[in-house]
C-alpha cells in the first residue's frame, strides 16, 4: 500500500485544507502515516505570513527528503503562491500548487509522479472567483470542528501579504456550509467553528447572505451544542450584529476581536478600518451582552514609526482593555507589502523591549480573567487526553479557559459540568463534579 505524509504550517484554514487533502488520500487507498514516518509522497502545506513561515516550510520540504531520498514531494499554499519560482528551486519538489486546486491534489500528484519533469500549478489567484469546494466526510477527532467558510481578504493592510496569496473574498455556499454542518453533528461533533481567511466578509459576493444569516442557520442544527468564530475586527460586530448573536445560546462566550494596534496613528498607517474608541465601544458592549465573555486579541509591537509615544497609548488601552488573552508578535517586514518600505523602521532590540512589556500586561490580565472562575462550576468540552495512561483530560469552556481534569472515565467528546479548582500557566486544573 502507497503512504503519504502530510505536514501544516500556519493557520486554522490551512489545517482544515489538509484535512481535506488528507481525505482524498485515504479514499484513494493510501495510507496516511506521520510525517516523520517513511512515506511515498509527502505533501507540506506552507504559510507566508511572516519571512520566518518561509523560512520554517523550506526546513520541513529539506525533513522529508532526509526520510526518503526518493520520496514525491509537494509544496502547497501559501509559500507556493507568493513564490512558486522559488519553491520550484528546492531540491527535490516536484510538483508547486499554490492556494487553489488543492481539491485536486491527488489527481495533480498521479499526474506528476508520470512526469520526469517538475510541475508548476501555480496560476493567478486574483483571477479566482468562485470558493473553491473542500468538504470533509469524516474526521479524526470527535470533539470540536473546524469549518472553513470563506477565502480571501480584501482589506490590504499593509504589513499583511495574505491578500496577495489568498486572492479576493469569495464565500461558500450556505447549502454546502449546513450539509457539512448536519454531517459533523451526524458524526457526533459538538462545536463548530466557523473559519476564514477574513471570515467578516462573508456573504459580500454572494448578496443574499452574511456571517450573522449563517452562524443564525448553523445554530438550528440538531447536535451542535457550541458555535464559535475566528477572528473578526470591531467593525463587523455592529448592534445589530451582536444583538442578534445575543439570543442565540449555542454561541460561544469568547470572540477573538483583533486589535494590531491601541493607537489610532499607527492604525492608520497599517490601513486598519476602525479607530480604538470604535473598538473599545465594541468590547463594553459584548462585555454587556454576553456575562463572563472572554475577549482575546493580537497585537504587533514595533510597526514603522511607532515611537515612544505611540507605544505607550497602545500600552495603556490594552492595560484598560485587560484582554483574557493575547498573541503578541513583533513586526517582521514581509517583502511585497508596502509596510516594508517604510521608512523609520524600529530596531530588533527595541521590537523586544516592547514585546515583553506587553506580554507582562498580557499575563496579568490573562491570570486575572481566570481567577474570576475559581470554585466556579463551568460546562467543558474535553477535547482529548493528557496522558498516556487516560486518567487526565483537557477541554475548552464556552469562554476558551483551557481545562485539564483528572478522571477514571473517558472524557472526550463530552461536556461535563466541571469546578475549575486552580490556575496553571495554560489555562485552569479542573474537578468533575
């Protein structure tokens, strides 16, 4: 029997494409093995968001030619749109496919194999118009489920090249969004999250829909219990918007409202669309409609230009914002973006000074969210188990405290009222009640 390895760097989008790749395989009679396992075909679906996800997908393409010498390897996504020529370059790739296509990857890789020269599949995504299909019948786990929903971003912010990777917005069809969604619950998934390259636009290409119609369809599912969605700005939860989530008990008390910046000079020059009164507004009004709810965030220190002054206004909004978590990430120049040619870029040594003070502000507020919930009895999806013996399981809350729980029974794919008894590093200690 044929085996393939597969590999994913970046985001929630990209893992849930190769789920899908990964399904196409197995159906095809391969054998999916681990990566660091021997395999015929190895397929590395890469990021770009930063100079260092180029650099980390180069790594992982060199890793499986060190397990097999001989082995068919295929670079996909994002890394292969940007740059297919370099990509091409690699010892060892043979076949390119950039972020299009990947519902024909086994096709595109038979193709290959019968070829002595190396494939380029890579076209212009900017002329893709239409979502393009990557349903998954069946899963791994039985706990939450990625669904991707939506590709594309049309916002051009200017340190950001994924709009140049991913291409224009284009949105799935709300018929095959519920027939995934019915499938999952039939397969015993409790949570969905609903996922994106720029999830808020939903809808916008088709006309006759958008993100609140479709979280407002998924949630009359049978069997779905929990709705999440990834990361939206404060523009898109309008009252509205959130008035509408607000009556809808299956959504999840968490939103990731991204922020990038607490100072509207530097939001301006990163083409953000909102300034930090406009979000701040957003966070008291969440903070109203849904008790308890967790607001998480990234932010980036160091952007061009950003001096002393500067930082200390983003500094002091999200110490008044006190997020219940945060990513933090120092500005790293991605060629192709106009956020690279500015002039008055910030020093490394600088970018690392303002990273750590933010991530001190960030664990503070992050430890005083959880205390909140001490001795409290909170519902927890446990996702999986801890240990090798099956005697500690971890889960999520509603409002994304990561819980880990001591149990003779297993856990997984269960909700269970649990007492969150103690803070950890990474979330809580929790005691099934």
């Amino acid at each position: 029997m044929k085996k393939a390895a597969f590999y994913t760097l970046g985001c929630k989008v990209n893992q849930y494409e190769t789920e899908a790749m990964i399904e196409s395989f197995e159906n095809a009679g391969y054998a999916v093995v681990d990566f660091q396992a021997f395999a015929d075909v190895y397929i590395i679906n890469t990021c770009t968001v930063t100079n260092m996800g180029d650099r980390k997908s180069r790594q992982i393409i060199r890793r499986a030619l060190d397990i097999n010498p001989e082995a068919f390897v295929a670079v996909v996504g994002c890394y292969s749109q940007i740059a297919p020529d370099e990509v091409m370059e690699i010892p060892g790739v043979k076949l390119v496919v950039g972020t299009n296509d990947r519902s024909r990857i086994l096709e595109l890789v038979e193709y290959a194999r019968e070829r002595e020269e190396k494939v380029n599949m890579v076209n212009d995504i900017m002329e893709v118009r239409e979502f393009e299909e990557m349903s998954i019948k069946s899963y791994k786990s039985r706990t939450r489920a990625f669904l991707k929903i939506q590709e594309g971003c049309d916002q051009y912010c200017t340190y950001c090249i994924i709009p140049y990777a991913r291409g224009h917005i284009r949105s799935r069809k709300p018929e095959s969004i519920m027939e995934e969604v019915r499938q999952l619950s039939e397969n015993g998934f409790k949570e969905v999250v609903l996922t994106g390259i720029h999830v808020a636009s939903y809808g916008r290409d088709l006309g006759n829909t958008s993100l609140i119609d479709i979280i407002e369809q998924v949630h009359q599912v049978d069997g779905i219990h929990r709705i999440r969605m990834s990361s939206v700005e404060p523009n898109t939860l309008t009252d509205d918007f959130i008035d509408r989530l607000r009556r809808l008990p299956k959504i999840c008390r968490h939103f990731h409202l991204s922020l990038q910046s607490g100072c509207d000079e530097t939001l301006k020059r990163m083409n953000r669309k909102y300034t930090t009164e406009q979000y701040r507004r957003v966070v008291h009004k969440l903070r109203e409609a849904f008790p308890d709810v967790a607001v998480t965030t990234d932010l980036i220190v160091g952007f061009p230009g950003e001096t002393e002054a500067e930082f200390d206004k983003s500094r002091a909004f999200v110490e008044e914002i006190s997020f219940s978590s945060m990513h933090i990430f120092k500005f790293s120049p991605r060629e192709g973006t106009p956020a690279a040619k500015y002039k008055n870029q910030v020093s490394p040594q600088v970018k690392d000074a303002r990273s750590k003070v933010i991530t001190e502000i960030s664990l503070k507020s992050e430890a005083q969210f959880k205390m909140v919930f001490l001795q409290k009895i909170m519902p927890v999806l446990y996702e999986q188990a801890n240990n090798a013996e099956g005697t500690s399981f971890e889960g999520l809350t509603d409002n994304y405290i990561r819980v880990v729980s001591e149990s003779q029974s297993d856990l997984k794919g269960k909700i269970i009222d649990t007492r969150l008894v103690a803070l950890r590093e990474d979330g809580m200690d929790g005691s099934v009640e």
